[in-house]
C-alpha cells in the first residue's frame, strides 16, 4: 500500500448519518436533505444517533489516502468476496483516472470504450485527471455494537462492510491539462450483501459537483470524451444514457446535460447521489432502471422461392421489474431482400438504409409488443434476419435482446412465352411461321429450360430437319433450350404447314428446373385461320305454290358438301315475304325479316337436313329465298340457293255479309219447304 489507514473521527453541524463523501458535497452546495435521498450506507463515528441508529448501520472506521502522482492504489484486499460473472474477486485497484479494477491495468489516453479495456472495470468518470490535483482516497466501513452510554462508542474492530474510493474528497481534481480551480468530486462504494448470498454485493456512484469533462479531444490527448459507468462480467451499463431518469428520480440534483453517449456535457455544475447498482449472483441490475427485455422472433416460412414474401413477426416482452421506456427495436434487412411493410401494436416503425427501425415507446412490465415485418426475397440464397432491441433501463439479461429468423430461398426463374403466327390466315396447303420468344424474367438463371408446342392435327411442321434443338412428339414438338440466364431471351421460328381448313390453334408452353413465380405467362397460344374449297348444294322439299290465310308451310332444305375440304361454321339463311313468319325450325332463330340455322362444320361428302315451319299471317304473295354457306370459298355457288314462289288465299270460310263458311238460318228454312212441297206456297208468301 501507498500509505495507512486513517481514523475520521470529526463532528458535523449536519447531524447523523451523512457519508463523508455527502458532507462534502452539502458543504459545497449547502444542502441538508442528504438522508432523504436513496440508500443510506453509513456515518462517519461521531454522526451515530443512539435515539435512532438505524440510521447509521454502518461506521466509516478507516481511511487511506493516496497521491496522484502514483498511477493507481495498487491491490486493496477485500474483507468479502464480489461475485462478478462467474469469477469471485478479493481485491480492487483504483485508477487515479477516475476507475476502478480487479486486476492492475494501465491507463489509456486515448479514452477507449469501456469494452475495449478487456477487463472488469467500474468507471465512475473515467477521464485524464492532472496528476498533480488533489489525492485520491479508499474507505472502509464496519458495523458496530451501540453500547449503554454513547459516549462508550469506539471504533470497531471487525471485517469490513463497504469500501468506498472517493477522487478529490478534499478539494477535487482537475482535469489534465485544464483550468486547475475547475475540479470534479466523485465516488464509488462497493457494500456487502453476503446476507443475501455470497458474493452479492450492491454498487454506489455519487458526483458533485462536476464542473468539468474532458473533450473528444483533451489537451495533447486524442480519443473520446468522458466515459461513466461500468462493465463486469455481462454487465455492461453507460450511465449516460439515465441522465434525464436520474434527474426525474432526484438522484441528480443539477442541471446536467448529456450531449452525446458516453460524455457528461457540463452546462453548469451538477450533482447525482445514490445512484445504485445490485449485483446478484454475478449479474447487475439498476436499482429503479431495470427492465428485463426479451425478444422472440419467428417467420410464416422457413423456406420460400427467390422473389416470393416472407413475413416476420416479432414480439418483446418486458419481465420488468420497471417500465421500459424509449424501447427501440432494429431489424436488419439482409443483402438479397427488399422490405415491403410492417405493422406494430406499439409505437410506429420506419426503413431506413438496410434496416427497420421501430420506435416503441414505452412498454409496461408484464406487457409486450408486436412488430410484424414483410420483407421480399430477391434471390436465391440464406437471409439471416437480425434483429435486437433497447431500452433506457438496464437489461440484467441482455443475452435474450438479439434474435434471428433465417430464410432460405430457393432458385426462381419467371420464364415468359410469346407466339405470333405470320400470316395468321392461309389456304389449306399454304405456309406460315410460327414465332416463338422465350425470356427470363428472373430472379435467378433458369436451367434445363423445354419449350413445348402441341400442334392441331390439322398442320405439320414443313422442315422439322431445321430445328436442331426441336424434337417431334405425338402431338408436336419439345424444343431443349438449354440454360437461359436472368434477363436473357431467346428466339425460335418453327415453319407449319396447313393441311386441312379450321380454327388452328397452336399452344406453347415453357418450363425449366427452377420454381416459376408466375406461371400464368409460361403459355401462349396463336390461332392459324385455314380456309380451303366446299362445294355447297342446297335442296328444298315440301314446297307449295299457294296456301291458305292461317295455314303452316312445312318445309325440309337439304346441304350438302361435294367437298374437296370440310366446310366450317355452315350457316342456311332464308329471307321470308311479308306474307310468312318463323314457327320452328332445329338450330334456327328468326333474324330480321328472315330465319338463320347454323349448322357447324359439314365434312367432305356429308348431309344435313333442317326442317322449318313457317306460318302464313296474311294473304298476298311473296317469295322465300334459302341460301347455303361457309367459312370455305365455293367453286360453285349457283346450286347454294333456293328460291320458292308463294301465294296465301284469303280465308272466306267465315260469315257476315261478304260470303262467310256458315249457313243462313233463313235459307235453310227455305229449303226444307221446297223439299216437303210447300216452297210454293211459302214463297208465294213471300
């Protein structure tokens, strides 16, 4: 050691139990409500009130001082093991810069990240201090028997409770290089709750006044500003980021400012007391700033197909025991993927870059949010989505903040086929080009890629030696093309050759090893219009140069194909007098003044009969003309027609007064007197 240890023994107007550490900072600011603030860890001997010693549980006994000029206090033995992680340390080392260590470290001018210091450190205000400013000191403090007359209490003798390190306890420090009447006090106490469990202990900071901190970059120094807070084990807590909740809890009592993380920004003097963290079998929480986070995260797939959607669903969950308070959660979207929206029951989020940040907001103990996440693959590949989330609180269990949902994607290609036919209309016989472009719409090459085109039996393909990479199938042909990269196309022209008349179409379809988002486009169709010859005749049965008022006219026509080719879409029109209207007639609906019958397709050497019934609705004359036809030209079109002269007689069956079908009554009486021989005497009556 650097020295002994020293008995303070002096009084104070404050009255009891004020650590030596907060008379300093009362005296400074003139404050007197140290013990209504947080715990209280003990008096100096002179402070015990023997009407209420639960005030004081604790006695500062000792104190040992050392000068700056040494770097550190060198290893101070502890009276009860700290359980930090999972090691057990019986020793600290207090830096003059402004931390403390289980094992001797050198200081680093250039201010490294706590983390980087590759050891346990508790860092009250880690910063370069001037090593000729005021001493730095370590305190031990003891529990004691109240004895019948106070007067009667000694210092006590027995293993220690709390240390405390306290830097510029008398008049402060400086900073290295600074003004030397700007000082800085703080301090840390390090208490024994082994009636916990052992190795338990609990951990104080106190400040006050700071009137300094060091910048980015102090006086021939480089690196950061001013690091507060500590790193043991898997504890890991920037006291930066509580400022505003210790100025809200009164642990802070002036008005600080935090510019950026890991710096105090001193606007003007301030001061923090209490400010306490428990350690617990190895783990730290923040007394009043401790939320248990934890994250779980999950995907609707765990496979998908490149250029197919994925959704992710995220919930965080606070096991408390404090609320947690601006919760944000950062969910990384990987190389290959694209976000394409997301919803949360708490807070709102928003893209920016690669990733998705949520501002949750606040999230109760005991209660959770959801995040719903939907990204889109772009490719083929593995994507480790990764996400964690924060709070201003201290998480004793920061292992459980982090997850990651991984998606594998399989190869995708979105092949597309167009066709065109030119010309799309020939004669039987005749020739066209079937056109076919094949393209990869991506993501991924495609490989293995077939086209496959099923051909009408009604055409041939007219040099199937042409297409080396086509093969002829029963009903077609199956093109091998090979591998077609993303975005690549490829062309095939296959030369048909019509053989018979129709409606032709000639399908194309297309496929390949890999998935196809879309096969809908895969297809495509091109209809070949191909007219040949039909000689149509037409016959006309049941005809009849004159009929009645009233009367139906039956009449069968007869069709028939001489060929040489099938007759298409075979269609009987008749044009009707006025004197005539459609009763009937199989497949034949009235059109305008006439009738049509559609008959289909008529084979070369076939027949087809239709029976119509027409009504006679009035007298007069007219003339019913029937004409045949089809898609086909006809070489002889005189013998498609058939023209039937008509006349329909008035109906003079009925009576009054212009020759009606009925009999007079009064003729009839007549008759019956000149058959029974008395007409003459009736007439001469008359």
């Amino acid at each position: 050691m650097k020295g002994g240890w020293i008995v303070t023994t002096q009084r104070t107007r404050f009255g009891h139990c004020v650590p030596l550490f907060s008379l300093l900072l009362l005296a400074i600011s003139g404050a007197n409500d140290a013990c209504a603030r947080g715990i209280v860890l003990g008096c100096e001997l002179s402070q015990v009130d023997p009407q209420h010693p639960e005030n004081c549980p604790y006695v500062w006994a000792a104190e040992i001082t050392f000068d700056l000029s040494h770097v550190d206090s060198g290893g101070v033995g502890l009276d009860f093991p700290l359980k930090i992680g999972g090691d057990s340390v019986t020793s600290l080392t207090a830096n003059r810069n402004g931390f403390i260590t289980f094992e001797p470290i050198e200081f680093d001018p250039s201010l490294v990240a706590l983390t980087d210091l590759s050891a346990n450190v508790i860092a009250p205000f880690y910063a370069p201090i001037e090593p000729t400013s005021q001493e730095l000191t370590i305190g031990i403090a003891q529990k004691y028997d109240l004895p019948d007359d106070p007067a009667d209490l000694v210092i006590p003798v027995g293993p220690a409770v709390a240390y405390r390190v306290t830097w510029g306890a008398a008049n402060g420090v400086s900073m290295a290089g600074g003004p030397p009447d700007v000082t800085n006090r703080f301090q840390a106490i390090v208490i024994d709750r082994s009636d916990i469990a052992e190795g338990d202990f609990d951990l104080q900071m106190n400040y006050g006044p700071i009137d300094w901190e060091s910048p980015p970059a102090p006086p021939a120094l480089t690196g950061t500003a001013t690091l507060v807070g500590l790193v043991l084990g898997d504890t890991v807590i920037d006291f930066n980021r509580y400022y505003d909740s210790f100025l809200s809890n009164g642990l802070c009592e002036e008005p600080g400012e935090i510019i950026t993380p890991g710096s105090f920004s001193v606007t003007e003097p301030f001061v923090c007391n209490n400010i306490t963290v428990e350690f617990r079998d190895g783990v730290g929480t923040m007394v009043g700033f401790t939320s248990d986070l934890s994250l779980t995260a999950s995907s609707n797939a765990d496979r998908v197909n490149a250029g197919e959607q994925v959704e992710l669903t995220l919930t965080i969950g606070n096991s408390g025991p404090d609320d947690a308070t601006n919760t944000n959660l950062v969910v990384g979207m990987p190389s290959g993927t694209t976000l394409v929206g997301s919803e949360t029951d708490n807070g709102t989020c928003a893209a920016s870059g690669a990733q998705l940040i949520c501002e949750l907001g606040e999230i109760a103990t005991s209660a959770s949010a959801t995040v719903t996440v939907t990204a889109k693959t772009q490719t083929a590949g593995t994507f480790d989505f990764s996400s964690e989330v924060t709070a201003d609180q201290v998480d004793p269990s920061p292992a459980g903040n982090a997850a990651t949902v991984s998606v594998a994607a399989d190869p995708s290609a979105d092949l597309n086929v167009v066709s065109s036919l030119d010309p799309t209309t020939v004669n039987v016989d005749d020739a066209t080009n079937l056109s076919l472009t094949v393209r990869n719409d991506g993501p991924n090459d495609a490989s293995n890629v077939h086209l496959v085109v099923t051909l009408p039996a009604e055409t041939s393909v007219d040099d199937a030696a042409n297409l080396a990479s086509c093969a002829e199938t029963g009903t077609g042909l199956d093109c091998d093309l090979g591998a077609l990269a993303n975005g690549a196309s490829t062309d095939l022209v296959i030369p048909l050759r019509a053989d018979d008349t129709g409606h032709l179409s000639v399908v194309a379809a297309a496929a390949a090893d890999e998935h196809d988002p879309d096969v809908d486009d895969n297809t495509a169709e091109a209809v070949l219009e191909s007219t040949g010859t039909s000689d149509l005749a037409l016959t006309a049965d049941g005809a009849a140069d004159s009929v009645s008022e009233g009367d139906t006219l039956n009449l069968t026509f007869t069709i028939t194909n001489a060929g040489p080719h099938v007759a298409r879409d075979v269609t009987l029109d008749i044009a009707l007098p006025a004197v005539l209207e459609f009763s009937s007639g199989d497949s034949c609906t009235p059109s305008g003044a006439g009738v049509t019958c559609t008959l289909g397709d008529l084979a070369d050497g076939d027949t087809a009969t239709i029976e119509v019934a027409l009504s006679a609705t009035s007298a007069g004359s007219g003339t019913i003309s029937a004409e045949a036809s089809s898609a086909e030209d006809d070489p002889a079109s005189d013998d498609n027609v058939q023209e039937l002269d008509l006349s329909v007689t008035a109906d003079e069956s009925g009576g009054g007064g212009g020759g009606g079908g009925s009999i007079d009554p009064y003729a009839l009486v007549i008759l019956l007197l000149l058959l029974t021989g008395r007409a003459t005497t009736k007439r001469s009556r008359v």
